[in-house]
C-alpha cells in the first residue's frame, strides 16, 4: 500500500474552506481517499481532516504546507501535515502495573500499532525482562519526594535523546510536572479508571463495589498541568452488577484500560485527533 498525506486544519466556520481543499489537492494530482469534517456551532470553529494519496501527486512532501500557505492565510486556519509510511516514536512509561504496557508492546511486535517503541520507562525495575524480550531500549528512573524534579529533569532528557513524539503512560503512577508536560503538549497520553470525580484517592474499585456501582469505565486522556482534567482522547464502559466482587472489577476494569488506550494511542497516531480548548474532536 501506498503512503497517504493526512491534513489536519481548523479555522473559523466559513463558506468555502472544503471545496478549496479539495480544489487544492486536486490542482496538483492529489486523489483523497478520506475526508471528514465537523463544525462546532457554538464556537463556531470547522474542523476537517482530509487524506489523499501521494502517488502521482506533484508536490514533494517538504512542498505541501508551504503550498497551503495562501489558503490557510484565506481562511485563517491553521493547519499540519501528516504521512502514513511515517511510524511515530512512542516512549511507553510504566510503573509497576503490566497490563497496559504488555499489551502496547504486543500490539507494537505484531505491527498492529504502526509505531516505533525506542525506550520503556520506569520508576520500578519490574519490567526490565518483557522490554529487552520485545526489543526495545529500559531506562530505570527511581523517583523519591526529594529527587522528583531531578528525576524529572533526567526523564525530558531521556526522551528527546531518542527523539520521542509521543508519550504513553501505561499506568505510570506519578503526577507528571509542568517541566514533562511542557516539553510534549498533547504529546502524553494517560489512562485511568473514570468514576472521576467520584472515588479519587486510593482504592477506587473498593469505594466503587460499597457504593454498588453497575457500570465502570475507563478514560484516555492528554496529559496537562490539570490534573486528570487533560482533553479526553476516548472512553468506554463495562456493565458490573452486584455477583462482582472486587477483584472482579479490578479485572474488569484493567481489560478495558488496554482496549481503551491502544485506541487513543491510534487515534493519535493516524492523525485523527484535533484539540479545541479542553475537548477534542477526534475523527472516525
């Protein structure tokens, strides 16, 4: 198969603005394969994605933005460009919960997730073994109190020096800090369990079962200075009822936390997701 361009642009709700992307893809000998749209009417703000294929197309890929220029300056939108062939370098960060993190790495072999995995991280030496079986770099990072923002500091380093773009937090469980997340804004990606903002704290599937809760649910997010208030990737839930203990929707849950992130690492990835303010509007 061959490798797509994907535009990503949003602009003040206007006249016009699909017909000149496509008159522009079309100009130069671009065939779409895929376009989606969506205007938020409150806001008034348009959105669009549009793939097409650049076999035949007369454009370089350095020559497509600059291409846009006129356009986007017509409209005032703003705009990226995307190729498919190009597969993104995702650090997986992990503490000591596995599920997460093996089912990404399994999904990453199988090439089910088109991505490169340079580095796992960790605050824990546990995972050290399904890294190294799987090919991919592990760098330990203990953190205290005390050494968080060197530790921290260590971790941005980590990352840059292999050239990271996107940062999954397969159940890492520390509180990232403005230096992290400032250096990959909606670049993180976390997942937790979503009876937010009921039962926070420690135990959450323990407050959940007392209370008798009949459906749980898990939430990925991107990762801001909030926290656990980033703009919401995707989510899903799971009917229980009073036969599951505990246990029962501990497992329950962590099944639908690997579900649920591999589809906001995807969405991601194949350049679906655009953020407006504290949503996002995240293409089918």
């Amino acid at each position: 198969m061959g490798a797509n361009a994907v535009l990503l642009l949003s602009c003040p709700d206007q006249p016009g603005v699909v017909a000149a992307v496509a008159e522009l893809v079309f100009r130069h000998g671009g065939n779409i394969v895929d376009t989606e749209q969506h205007t938020d009417r409150e806001d008034g703000v348009f959105f669009q994605r549009v793939e097409w294929e650049l076999d035949g197309f007369a454009l370089a890929r350095e020559e497509i933005l600059p291409a846009c220029a006129p356009l986007l300056a017509r409209f005032d939108a703003q705009a990226e460009v995307s190729f498919t062939d190009v597969r993104p370098r995702v650090a997986i960060l992990a503490s000591r919960q596995p599920h997460c993190l093996h089912d990404l790495l399994t999904r990453w072999r199988t090439d089910e997730l088109p991505i490169d995995v340079p580095v796992v991280v960790s605050n824990h030496e546990d995972h050290r073994a399904i890294a190294e079986f799987s090919g991919t770099e592990y760098v330990h990072l203990p953190v205290t109190p005390a050494t968080k923002p060197a530790q921290e500091e260590r971790l941005v380093e980590v990352l840059q020096e292999r050239n990271v773009e996107l940062v999954v937090l397969a159940r890492y469980m520390q509180i990232l800090g403005p230096r992290v997340v400032g250096a990959f804004p909606n670049r993180i990606i976390n997942i937790h369990h979503s009876f937010l903002p009921a039962f926070a704290g420690a135990r959450p599937y323990h407050q959940a079962h007392e209370r008798g809760v009949k459906v749980i649910g898990v939430t990925a997010h991107y990762v801001t200075e909030a926290l656990d208030e980033g703009p919401i990737v995707d989510q899903d839930v799971v009917r229980v009822s009073h036969r599951d203990d505990v246990a029962g929707l501990v497992r329950k849950g962590r099944d639908l936390e690997t579900i649920v992130l591999a589809r906001a690492v995807r969405a991601h990835i194949e350049h679906r997701v655009l953020v407006h303010g504290h949503r996002t509007v995240v293409f089918g």
